[in-house]
C-alpha cells in the first residue's frame, strides 16, 4: 500500500493531501456522493454551543454554527457524527456498494496563537449489526506560526461493500486545550466535510454479468426459461409447452381427452361408439364372425367359393354334430356316410334295456361321397319313449340323405353308361375318326367355356364346370382300352399241344431254390430264438 503526501503552501496556508489504498474494484467507474456530515450542534454528539476564547466552561468540546467549526477546552472530550450510509445514498440509486471515503477538513493546532494541545480524528465502517468493519486514525502534531492548515485524501475498504452489509459511518474528533484554561482555548476543526465513494453493484443490477455473482445460477435459470420454457423440468411453462406439443403429455392438458380418445380410435375403431370407424368396423366384425362359423353366410365371406365349390359341386360339407340334452345320462349314436356310398348307424349301448331296445344300427345304400356326418343324439336314462322319437327322427334323416346320395349315384351311373355309348359308337367305322372326335370334344369344351363367361351367376358357372372338364378331358376309345385283355399265347400253344394245363416242376424248382429257401427259412427262425 502506497501512501502520497502532498504539500502545498499558499500565503503561508499548509495543505496536506493523501491517498491511502487502492480501488478495490480496478475496472470499476466510481462516483463521490455529496458531503454528507451535518453541520449543525444537534449533528454533533457531544458537543455545546459555543465559541473560541471565554472564561468559562471547557468540560466538553464547543461547536461554533456560524464558522462550522469544533474547539475543545481543557478536558479531554470528544466530537462525533454517525452517517447512515443508506440513508445518505438513498438518490443515488440501488445496487450501489461503497468503496471508500474523500474527506478534507482544516486543523489550528499553532502553538504561537496559543490554540494548541492534543487532537486525532477516527473514522469507522459498521456493519447492519453496529460492529466495526474498518476504523482508521489519524494525529494532527502542534505546528508553530501555521494557523489553519488543510487536511484532505481519499481512504480506500479493502473490499466493496454492498448496502445490505454496512450500516453507518462514523466520524469522531478527540481533542484537549494543553494550558488547561478555563473557556476553550484548545486545538479547533473548521469545516469538516465527506464523501462517500461508491460504485453500481453489477451483481445486483445484472446477476448475470459475472457467474461469480450469488444470484447468477437462478437469473440463467429464468433467462433460459424464458427463451425455452421446455428447457427444463422446474420452468414455470413447461407442462404447458409440453401440452402444446403432445397433448397426451399429461393428462391435465386441456386437450388429452380428445387426443386420447383419436389415439384408441386409430388402433381400434371398435374401442367406442363415437369412433369415426365404429359402425363400420362393427359391421365387419359381425360379419367375420358369421363367416368363420359358416363361411356360406355371404357371397363377401373369403372362402364363400371353395365352400360352395366343396359342397354344391364334390358334396363335401363340413363334420356336423347334433346334440340334445334331456339329463346327466347319455345315449349317442353316429351316423357315417362312407366314400363307397353307405350310411351306416352306430350306437353305443348306454346299459339301459328300454333304451337299448329303441336303438336300431341301420346300413343303407348311398352314392360315393367324400362326407362324414356324425349326429349325437342324448337321451335320459328313464323314458325309453323319448329316446325312441329321437331315435326314428334321426333315423328319417338318414334316410332322407341316403335317398338324396342314392339319386346323385342314378346320374353319375347314367352319365356314365352314356358316355360309353358315345365313345362306343364313335369307336366304330360308321362313326368319326379319332381325329374328329376329338376335335370334336375341344369344340364341345370351347362352347361350355362360353357358357361359363356369359353366365351371370356364380351357381351356374360351378354348375358348367364339370361339362367344361367333362369335354377337355375326352380321350376316344380309352373305356375299351381299360376294359381289354392280353391273351397267354403262350398258354394256349401248351395246351394243345398236350391236351391239358400246364403245371410247373415242382421238384425242379426245389431243386434250384431249395439251398436258398432253408437259409432263408433259418434266418427268419433265429429271431424267435
């Protein structure tokens, strides 16, 4: 710490002016407030209205309004002024804080004048709580023929202080007359006056202007929140933004009912009755499942066209079951229409003899066919008269289908016998080439094929079909070539030649194979061993 003293002499006036410290913020701009010291009796505690010379009092210094000056008697007293530093910045603003202090004052302590004695001055920094920060002193010597004699300099804290950390400033003069005479005839102090140094806190202006500042990481927090409310969590508007975006974020948006209940219809158009897709889906729905319990519920059902073509054109139809429930005991009897066209009844004995009884197996001839029907029929075990009805009521229905199957068979069979004529007739030399007929069967098969395209109805397409593959696959003369034989020439060239059939050698056969046919005989024995 340097300290600078200057002194100038004017007219036989000394001045002394120092500077003691430095800036405590070096890059920081610094503003002097104006004076504030009161000078007034009341401002100085410790004092009484009074002035230079006297033959009385002297006890306590004396303070002189119309010269603003301090002088001190016999005893040793003391002067002082509290500042409120808050008080005195109050118009110069907010988030000042206070560096240091100017003062200058004029001390008489000549000896020649017989003004003189002892005289110091204290300056003191207190805290919100009255205790003291910083204190400075300073003595002012005895000086022969000087008079008045100008004291001035700025005191730097070593640190800025904030408002909110000081309270007051305290200036106190100490002094006492050396003759101990009676008024006051001591050192004097004319024209005190301080200023306050102060800067802005830029900290309380600006928190962000240093991340050194307390108040720096919640100013970034609002200054970003601001710009992005979706910047974090604990911004005041991120629920909100957040709605913005996605209103299914939360379910305190002002939008999620409707957001959500748009997002289950997407999924599932089934998911509620307001569902744009609702009546149509339901609708598609209703009719999926008729198709999977039968798939000729309509014309739309995926396997409408195999299960028509199964059933109208092949008779194949799916396994069906029939069951009626009367008690816990139970008859049952099956029913099977086999692929060479017969119905045949089987029931199984329920060990009741009146029910037994009722219970017929019955065979009835059927066209071929590649459908099985089983039919259940339940029955008490009491009430053979029940099972009976039962029973015939199946029974008819056997026979109802076996009748419809043995009449397919009658048209199958005639077709049949038909197309031998046919083929027997244009197999002779009165009838056409095989050439012709042929040609003759792809012709027949172009005009059903037309048949099939003009037709309107999917029923009468299937019911063309087998016309269609009937003609396209007409081979001429194949019945007679199945039905042929090949004569044993052979044969017959023995025979007459010796009168009768001819009959292998046994015994030459056994003696060619016998060897081989033991071994083979005790190789299939030693596995019984």
């Amino acid at each position: 710490m340097k300290k600078y003293l200057l002194f100038l002499i004017f007219l036989c006036n000394v001045s002394y002016a120092q500077v003691v410290g430095t800036q405590p913020s070096p890059n920081a701009t610094y503003t002097q407030s104006q004076d504030v010291l009161n000078p007034t009796v009341n401002a100085w505690t410790g004092t009484v209205q009074g002035q230079n010379a006297g033959f009385s009092g002297g006890t306590t210094p004396a303070f002189n309004p119309s010269t603003n000056t301090i002088i001190f008697g016999y005893t040793t007293a003391s002067a002082t002024q509290t500042v409120g530093i808050n008080s005195a910045l109050a118009t110069a603003g907010t988030g000042l804080k206070i560096g240091g202090y100017t003062y200058t004052w004029n001390i008489n302590n000549d000896i020649a004048t017989g003004q003189y004695g002892t005289l110091s001055s204290t300056i003191t920094l207190k805290d919100a709580s009255g205790s003291t920060l910083q204190s400075y002193n300073a003595n002012y010597p005895q000086m022969p023929n000087a008079g008045f004699i100008t004291y001035s300099g700025t005191q730097w804290f070593p640190q800025d202080y904030s408002l909110a950390s000081v309270s007051d400033l305290e200036v106190k003069f100490t002094g006492k007359d050396a003759k101990f005479w009676a008024g006051y005839y001591g050192p004097q102090v004319r024209n005190p006056s301080l200023k306050l140094e102060y800067t802005v806190d830029l900290c309380v202006s600006n928190p962000l202007s240093d991340p050194s500042c307390p108040g720096y990481a919640a100013a970034y927090q609002t200054q970003q929140c601001t710009l992005n409310p979706l910047f974090d969590p604990s911004c005041p508007n991120y629920t909100t933004a957040q709605c913005n975006i996605n209103p299914l974020f939360s379910q305190v948006c002002s939008g999620y009912q409707a957001a959500f209940l748009a997002q289950q219809c997407s999924l599932n158009p089934l998911y509620d009755k307001s569902c744009p897709g609702y009546a149509a889906a339901y609708a598609s729905s209703q009719q999926t499942q008729q198709c999977t319990s039968d798939p000729l519920y309509s014309t739309s059902c995926p396997n409408y066209a195999e299960e028509y073509a199964k059933k109208n054109v092949l008779g194949i139809s799916t396994t069906s079951t029939t069951q009626t429930t009367n008690s816990s005991s139970k008859t049952e009897a099956t029913t099977t229409v086999s692929n060479e066209g017969k119905v045949k009844t089987e029931v199984s004995k329920t060990g009741d003899s009146n029910v037994d009884s009722v219970i017929e197996t019955k065979t009835t001839s059927a066209s071929p066919s590649d459908t099985t029907a089983s039919v259940k029929l339940t029955s008490p075990s009491t009430g053979g008269q029940n099972v009976g009805t039962q029973t015939d009521t199946q029974t008819q229905q056997t026979k109802t289908e076996t009748k419809a199957a043995s009449s397919t068979n009658q048209q199958q069979t005639t077709r049949t016998a038909r197309t031998e004529r046919n083929e027997q007739r244009l197999g002779t030399n009165e009838g056409k080439s095989n050439i012709e007929m042929k040609q003759a069967s792809q012709e027949k098969a172009r005009e059903e094929m037309k048949k099939v395209e003009t037709s309107k109805s999917f029923e009468n397409q299937v019911a063309i079909q087998p016309n269609v593959i009937s003609a396209m696959s007409f081979v001429p003369g194949f019945n007679s070539y199945a039905q042929s034989t090949v004569p044993d020439i052979l044969q017959k060239q023995l025979q007459k030649q010796y009168g009768r059939d001819v009959i292998d050698n046994r015994n030459a056969g056994r003696r060619m194979f016998g060897g081989s046919d033991r071994l083979h005989e005790e190789m299939i024995n030693q596995q019984y061993r």
